[in-house]
C-alpha cells in the first residue's frame, strides 16, 4: 500500500524550549518522509524526550514549529496515522482485558469504534501478535505478564493500527534478543509493505542497525544527520557493541560533525 501523504510525515523547523533558564532544545530541525527508518539518538539529558513531546502535541515549542502530516500536531484529526509507543509504560494490574483485546485495541482509532471487527482488523491484530512473539498468550491477562511482555503487547498494539508514522521511545529495554529480531522484522513490514516512517528513539540499534536510512544525533541541537554509514566512518558501530553508541554520543564535540544537520 502506497502512503497516503505527498510531503513529509513529520517536520520541525528552528524548534527551541526551556525549563526556566535551562535550555532543552536550540533550533531543532529535522523531517521525515513516508517510508523511511530513522533512529534518533543522543546521550541522557539531550533533549529526546522534551522533542518527543513537542511532536506529540503535549508541549508547545517556544520557538519554531511542528507539523505532523501538514498540520500541527493537536490538529490532526484522523489519530491512527501516528502511533505511539512511550518509554517503560506500565498497563493497570488490575485491567480486566486479554492481551488480544488490548492489541485490538489499536484498531479502533481506524475502523471506527461503531463497527464491528472485520477479517483486516483481525489479521492485522494477528500479525502484530507474531511480530513481537505473543500469539501463544494471545488469551492472557495483561496484568499477569511481567513488565517486558507488556511492553512487546503495546507494541503490537501500535503496529495492529498499521500507522503513516510510527514513534517508538526505548521500544525494546528489557526485551530479549528473539524478540528485538522479531520486533526489527515487523518495523521492515511497515516499512515495506505499508509505507509508513519509524522514527525510533534507542541506544540499543544492534536489531535494526542494517535497516537504517538515516541517523539524527540530538544535544540539544541536531548535532549529526545523515546515513549510518557516515557514523561508522567516525568509528561509531551502532549496537555491535551495546555500551559503544552511548559511550560516543557522550564525548560528541559539534566540530566532529560539521556536515551534520
């Protein structure tokens, strides 16, 4: 399936923000097309999170703008174009709902929540399930699974809405390597046959490391963006070793990435 957008899925252009007097992000730019894989990446305290927000409509930027799909992001109307998976979320231990149901969930946003289940939204829902390695819990209680089930289980979540623009922050912290390798092969899936972009926030890149189109290294300014291939020039192997891309994003100086965004 073609994607639906001409221009890109997402921009921010000249993007700033403060806490006070601590600035978080200084003229943030950066766009992303329909189909493409970026991995955003950048040492604690860089500005990810603050950047995640402003795209996602929870903050407004203090300077610059942004766009999802054209319009801003708390105009736009038809939701199930982005989806949204958030850093070490936790579902109710109490919540009363399978794992099917709540991976079926992320289908509502899309079919509309009046209609009954067609043989799409099932197979969608069957799909993700597979993808992260859950379809033998399919049946289960979300509150019985342990903290890194949950979170393959709204992951699938996210992938059942079959979205434009998928964001992931630390999808897979906690998550074993069987898993991570089935997760990448879902992302190729949507990216392939779906047409969607990923913007994935890691410092874990090992499973998607080959997939990548682009890499933005992000300290408050977008330091670096362009190919991996470019970061592995400088020496950076992205997840051959786990501690290896933190370690370099730490010692980042702006000289080294004079190409950079």
């Amino acid at each position: 399936m073609s994607p639906t957008t001409a221009g890109p899925v997402l921009s921010a252009e000249g993007v700033s923000f403060a806490f006070g007097t601590q600035s978080v992000l200084e003229q943030v730019g950066l766009q992303l097309a329909p189909g493409e894989f970026t991995a955003l990446v950048g040492p604690n305290g860089a500005g990810k999170s603050t950047l995640l927000r402003i795209v996602l409509g929870l903050l407004t930027p203090q300077a610059g703008r942004v766009q999802l799909f054209g319009v801003p992001p708390r105009r736009l109307r038809d939701r199930w174009r982005l989806g949204y998976v958030p850093q070490r979320p936790r579902l109710a231990p109490d919540l009363p709902a399978t794992v099917e149901e709540v991976v079926g969930a992320g289908r509502l946003a899309k079919q509309g929540w009046w209609r009954r289940s067609r043989p799409a939204d099932r197979a969608a829902v069957g799909h993700a399930l597979e993808s992260v390695a859950l379809d033998e819990l399919r049946d289960a209680r979300v509150g019985e699974l342990s903290g890194g089930q949950q979170q393959r289980v709204l992951i699938a979540k996210a992938l059942a809405s079959e979205p434009e623009l998928l964001i992931l922050d630390e999808p897979t912290a906690g998550v074993d390597a069987q898993s991570q390798r089935l997760f990448r092969d879902s992302l190729v899936h949507l990216l392939r046959e779906h047409g969607a972009a990923v913007l994935l926030v890691s410092h874990e890149l090992g499973a998607v490391a080959d997939d990548l189109d682009r890499v933005i290294v992000l300290r408050r300014q977008v330091l670096f963006d362009g190919k991996p291939s470019d970061l592995a020039d400088t020496g950076v192997s992205l997840g051959v070793h786990p501690d290896d891309l933190p370690r370099w994003l730490e010692e980042l100086r702006p000289d080294l990435t004079e190409n950079g965004g």
